[in-house]
C-alpha cells in the first residue's frame, strides 16, 4: 500500500480474538491518520479511540441493489464521535474512467445504505460520515470491465518429502486486499505454507482469462489449470488461481502471466532458496518495514519470550541508546513477564524503522530459535 506524506503513519494495536481480529488506534489530537496493515485512512477533529476490522460480505443484499464489492468490508467503531471523513483505499485506475462507477455501502444491521464520495484520489475514496458500522467500496454491477490495480501473490507448499511434489499457489487479487487477512485465511486453509518474495503489483482486467507459464516449461514442471479468470470480487475467500507442480528441487523459476491476447502482464524470477522463504501463518515478516515486522510478530513476541531473554534484549537496547534510563526502569517496574513484553515491543515500534530493525537485530543474537519460530531468520 502506498502512503500519502500528508497522511501520519499509525501502526494499530491488536485485539486477539478467536474468531477475527480488530484493530484498535487511540488518536490524541487532530489530523489524518493512516493505517499501515489496512490503507485506511481516519480524518480525526479530536481525541477518541477507533476500532475497526474486516467483516464478510453479504454480495446477495448487494446484489438486490446491483451492486458489487470494490474492496474490503470494514466494520468502524469511535464512540466519541470525532471522525468527520474515511478513507476507504480503491484499486481502480482513474485515468480509464473506473472511478465513476465506485460508490460506498454503509452496512448497518442488514441494511445497506450508499454514500455518494466526497472525493475520490488516486488511492482512496473519500466519504462525511456521521455514524459507524460497516464501510465498503462497490461498484455498479453492469459497470464496464476496466483494468485495475491489483497482486499477484505466490504462496510455497514444502512437501513432507523431498522427493515428493513441490506445490506453488499463485493468487490473483485486487490490490486493496488486507495482506494481513491474505496471510491469516491462507494460514486457516492450507497450514504450512510459505509466503515467497517477489513484487507483486500488476494490473488485471475483470472476467479476462489469464495463462500462467514457467521456464523451465519441461516435463518436470507442471500448471494447473490451463487457464483461470480474473475475480474482482475476492476479498473473503483467498483460493489459488494456479498452481506450479514440479518434483526436481529449484533454486529458481521464472513465472510468465499472459492475457487471452499472449501479452505479458506480470513476469518475475522468483527465487525459491528456503532462506529467502517465510511462513505466511501470522509470522510472515516478508516485504514488511521493521517496525511493521514487530506489529506482525506482537501477539507471539509477548505470549512467548522468556524473561532471561527479556532481561538480555533489555541490556541491549539500553546498551544501543535505543531505550534511555526512564524507558528501561519503567519495563523494570513491570513484575508481570508479558506486561513487560508488551511494554518493550510497544515502545521500541512506535520509535519507527531504525529503534525496531536493532531491536529485531538483538533479538536474534540472544534468542535465535525464538526468531525462527517468530519468522524473523
């Protein structure tokens, strides 16, 4: 997702749930406030405390008003009232006219409102709200195909034994997806899985058949199926469009997406060496920020660091001057071994990339089995 210089940077609190998670961010003063795992973004006029998640659609009660989704459903809560505007991120390319079709659906106990924008940026679709409940883009359901942002995501299946057959899970998705909820459904659906680096930004078109191939294109190498269409709409369920077969181990392959036209669209050399790979379950650290790494490994950081290692990483970060005196005496004060995690992780985020990328540094010099599991090595 790309941030706006206009907009500050907030990295939410988790709220751990069995069934979902929702994000919480506590605004001290006025101003635009952007968040780092969703792309929404918060229009604040004072203090007050935002919780927000993403929630499933209900595409047949939008279907009964010809609509369909554009993007994400978020269910937004500030009791103190104190948003004016939203921010909703869109994936659609305006110079080719998607933009006009694009509406917001205000989802509140079964009904469903629309809003007309306010704005729409390049990046977002802005609407005034009054109340809170459920927010989402859609699109007029006859709206014309047009091309829009979106990714294509490559997920990695070790088999059990090296000689049996090596699985790659290719997905096509909208570019507004929540990568965070790409990485937690596919935890769900197909367990041990790993997320494999490669940019992964293109632009599709609806309903268009696409072709994936692979070089080397042998025998030894096979896709499934032959071809696969476009959806727009995936934003709950994340299934794979391809799959890559191939039972010789790789250091390399190269992937090729074309269009019904034999175009290339999206093209990358994607290295499968296990030390470029990361486990996409919640611990997926892949093409993130340090301080966006340490949000992602919060929850296991707390519930599983021991205190002498706790007690280390604290020398450390004193040591370095990433944490002062008052820092580390108040993680001190802290008796309760998980309080004191949270504290530490918490404070070293909020000092941004260069405070997280020493912290995560020293964490895998005093603990690196920890880090392993955390997804950091």
């Amino acid at each position: 997702m790309k941030f706006s210089s206009g907009y500050e940077e907030i990295t939410p609190e988790i709220i751990d749930d069995e069934s979902d998670e929702t994000y919480r961010f506590q605004c001290s003063r006025p101003g635009l406030y952007q968040c780092t795992v969703t792309g929404l973004v918060f229009h604040m006029e004072g203090e007050g405390e935002v919780l927000y998640r993403t929630v499933t659609w209900n595409k047949r009660q939008l279907s009964q008003h010809h609509k369909k989704p554009a993007g994400p459903l978020f269910d937004i809560r500030c009791q103190q009232m104190t948003m004016s505007q939203l921010h909703l991120p869109h994936c659609e390319i305006l110079s080719t006219g998607g933009g006009a079709f694009l509406s917001v659906a205000h989802v509140n106990d079964e009904r469903t409102k629309f809003i007309s924008p306010h704005k729409i940026t390049e990046t977002h679709v802005i609407i005034n709200i009054t109340g809170f409940s459920g927010f989402g883009n859609v699109k007029d359901e006859d709206s014309p195909p047009d091309p829009v942002q979106a990714l294509v995501l490559l997920f990695y299946k070790p088999p059990d034994d090296p000689d049996h057959e090596h699985l790659i899970n290719v997905l096509m998705l909208p570019k507004n997806v929540s990568l965070r909820d790409v990485l937690q459904t596919r935890k769900k659906s197909a367990g041990d899985e790993l997320y494999i680096e490669t940019p992964p930004r293109c632009k599709l078109q609806p309903k268009q058949v696409y072709t994936l191939s692979t070089s080397p294109g042998d025998d030894s190498v096979e896709v499934q199926p032959s071809e696969a269409e476009f959806d727009e709409e995936s934003y709950d369920n994340f299934f794979p469009s391809f799959q890559v077969i191939y039972t010789t181990e790789m250091r390399h392959i190269k992937l090729f997406l074309r269009d019904s036209s034999s175009h290339s669209v999206w093209e990358r050399r994607v290295c499968l060496s296990t030390s470029r790979l990361r486990r996409s379950c919640g611990s997926t650290r892949v093409n993130l920020r340090p301080h966006e790494q340490l949000f992602e490994i919060r929850t296991n950081f707390i519930r599983d660091v021991s205190d002498p290692v706790l007690q280390n990483l604290l020398d450390k970060l004193l040591e370095k001057k990433v944490m002062n005196d008052l820092e580390r005496e108040a993680a001190e004060e802290t008796k309760n071994r998980a309080e004191k995690a949270r504290y530490v992780i918490d404070i070293v985020r909020k000092k941004g990339e260069a405070a997280s990328s020493e912290m995560i540094e020293f964490l895998c010099e005093v603990d690196p089995f920890l880090c392993d599991h955390l997804g950091l090595m």
